[in-house]
C-alpha cells in the first residue's frame, strides 16, 4: 500500500497536534520540575517517552510518497512506490518481543474478563507502610494504616497482573490469592484487569514503528484514562487533583469500579484485537524464518 504524500502529510500533522495538546500540561510541568503522580505514569513506567509518542508512523506494509527524511529514521528503507518500515530489520532485532505479545494477546482475548479484584493492588502496595513511605507521599493516604490493613482483609487481594504484584509490600504478598510471575503472564493476564488494559499500550510501542501509530494513541488514550481510575479507587488522597475518590472499601465503591472496570475491558476489546491482527502476519514470518 502506497499512500500519496498530502495524505500522509496530514496524518502526521493531525498526530502531532493531538499529541502536544495532551501532553501540554506534562511539558509544562517537566520544566518546572513539578511531578504529577497520575499522568507521569506513563512516562514514568512505561519506557515510551513524549519525543517517541509523538513521532509518527505509518505501520508496517505502508510506503510513504516523497518519504526520503524518514530514511533517517531508524528501521526505515526504500519501499516499491516509497518509503517505509523495514520489516525484515526489525524482525532482526526485535522477533522475540513479536512472539511474546502475539501468545500474550491470544492467550488474554480468549480468556473471560472477571471483575472481582475491586482494583486492591494499589492497596497491596501501600500494606504495613507509613504515608511517607509509600510511592506517592505527597498526595498523602485518605485512610489510616491500620484502616488500610483492615480493608484488604475485609475485601481480599485476588490480583494476577505480575506488573501490580511484584510491587506489593512483605506484607500484602501472603494474602494475594495468586503468586504470579513473568514465565506465565500469558496463563494469568484478565482481560478485566486495568493493568491488562494499559498494557495495550505498552505491547504497541514495543512493537513501534511496525505499529501504525492511529492504533498506538489509541492504546496511551485508554492507558490514560484507565490510570486515573486506579488512583481513584486506590487509598491515596487524590483530591488535590480535583479527582473524587472511587471508595472500593464500601459496596457502593466497588459496584462503581466494576461498573467502570468493565467499560475499559469493552473498550480494550478491539484495540486488542487490532493489536493482533497486525502482529499475527509478523509472527508467521517469525516462525517460517525460525523453522527454515
């Protein structure tokens, strides 16, 4: 597929727009060296940095007309009708990551969502802690250390996202459900799960510029708003930010959760499936090459 250059001219003119007006207020803070404990995360956690964001790609299988400055891009070669992605480069350096999302994101879409963990992970990390010493201690707790302990026992810890787990204090680890590790991510991902959610994002920049970039803002737009429903429902106050918390220790809170866990695992839904259909043609030629 070719695609003639004012067609393409505007798409990276649209991304680019889009993404300095969401990003607008992180550059602003990052020059003053203000932390946001909500939107940071995601280029505090996630490796993908604003500069990389905001770069645009066409995806894989896609020539640009009069692309030549993207040959300066890294995995960029001469295409038939123009410019574009070096598949077989990136396949070089990168085959293992194609496999590992494609098993990851096969095996997490034909998996049920359940909606039964009432975002209590956050809690686990801050389990036995005092306020200063938790993540976020300028935000402060909206419960005491003891109210904290009290409510993950009253509700439970069934986490299974390795990536929230490991985080979990001493203390909160014995009383998750599950012990689950990086070798068997694929066995316990849910596609219920927040972090299930935001990882879409994180599968579609390790996969960049094989990702087209439509599919991978789409992916950071959930992860973003999917975060601020983590901290919602987590134990920290984060009403400075102008957020009401989401109360998961009372039944009111955790019907309001659920009822917004399961909005983000409708919407996660197709962009997972995008996800892998993009990826699916890739780690054919991964596995033909390997056998070969």
């Amino acid at each position: 597929m070719v695609l003639p250059e004012p067609e393409w001219r505007l798409l990276q003119q649209r991304h680019h727009a889009r993404v300095d007006e969401a990003l607008a207020g992180h550059k602003e803070r990052s020059s003053r060296g203000i932390k946001h404990p909500i939107e940071d995360f995601l280029f505090e956690y996630y490796s993908f940095r604003p500069y990389q964001l905001r770069r645009w790609h066409p995806g894989h299988g896609v020539a640009l007309e009069n692309g030549d400055e993207y040959l300066e891009v890294r995995d960029y070669t001469r295409l038939a009708g123009g410019v574009g992605v070096d598949v077989d480069a990136v396949l070089g350096h990168r085959s293992g990551t194609v496999l590992w999302a494609e098993r990851l994101l096969r095996a997490t879409a034909q998996r049920p969502p359940t909606f039964r963990c009432f975002g209590m992970h956050e809690w686990a990390m801050v389990h036995g802690l005092r306020p200063e010493q938790t993540r976020h201690p300028q935000l402060g707790l909206r419960l005491s250390p003891e109210e904290i302990v009290d409510a993950i026992r009253d509700t439970g810890l069934r986490c299974t996202h390795i990536d929230a787990y490991r985080f979990f204090t001493p203390d909160a680890k014995p009383v998750n459900r599950y012990e689950p590790t990086r070798e068997r991510q694929s066995e316990f991902d849910d596609p219920g799960c927040l972090h299930v959610g935001m990882d879409l994002y994180k599968i579609a920049y390790k996969l960049s510029p094989l990702t087209p970039t439509d599919l991978l803002w789409r992916c950071f737009e959930l992860a973003r708003e999917i975060r601020q429903l983590d901290m919602q429902a987590s134990p920290y106050d984060v009403s400075s930010h102008d957020l009401p918390p989401v109360r998961v220790e009372t039944p009111e809170g955790r019907a309001e959760y659920v009822r917004r866990q399961r909005e983000f695992s409708d919407r996660a839904a197709p962009l997972r499936a995008e996800l892998l259909a993009s990826i699916e043609p890739l780690a054919h030629t991964v596995r033909l090459r390997s056998a070969t």
